[in-house]
C-alpha cells in the first residue's frame, strides 16, 4: 500500500497539507465539506503537490516538515 502526502491550495489562497492513502478520495471529501475542519469553509479546494511514500512513517513525517515550512517555501514546493 502506498501513502501520501498532499498540498491543497484553498479557495482563499491558504495552503493545507495532509496525509492519506487515497488522493483522490481525501480531495473529493475536502471538496465536499468532509474532510480536515481546516478546509471546511475554504472550499473548493485545488490539489497542488503529492509525494509518494513506501511507509505511513516516512509520509507522516514529511507530512510534518512540510507542515512547518513558510509560506514562501511551499509555494516553492509547489510550483
């Protein structure tokens, strides 16, 4: 099984970074109001970066160091 670790670019221009094993499914549930409390309100939502990993471990902690980056540094990543 895979994991991954996504960057969503919000209606409101934030960014929201997250963890699954699904893409598309975790996308559809941000989009329609399900997903992180974050993203409700700030819909819809644009799917920006995905990276892929073999472990939930390694996803969850890059999921972490992206969560800690600045602004300018994820608009970086996802360009």
């Amino acid at each position: 099984m895979s994991h991954y670790v996504y960057v969503l670019e919000c209606a409101d221009g934030t960014y929201y970074t997250g963890y699954t094993t699904d893409v598309e499914r975790r996308v559809a549930e941000h989009d329609a109001g399900d997903g992180a409390k974050y993203t409700r309100g700030r819909t819809p939502v644009t799917l920006r970066h995905v990276e892929e990993y073999d472990t939930k471990s390694a996803a969850m902690s890059r999921e972490y160091e992206i969560k800690q980056l600045s602004r300018r540094r994820k608009e970086r990543l996802v360009e």
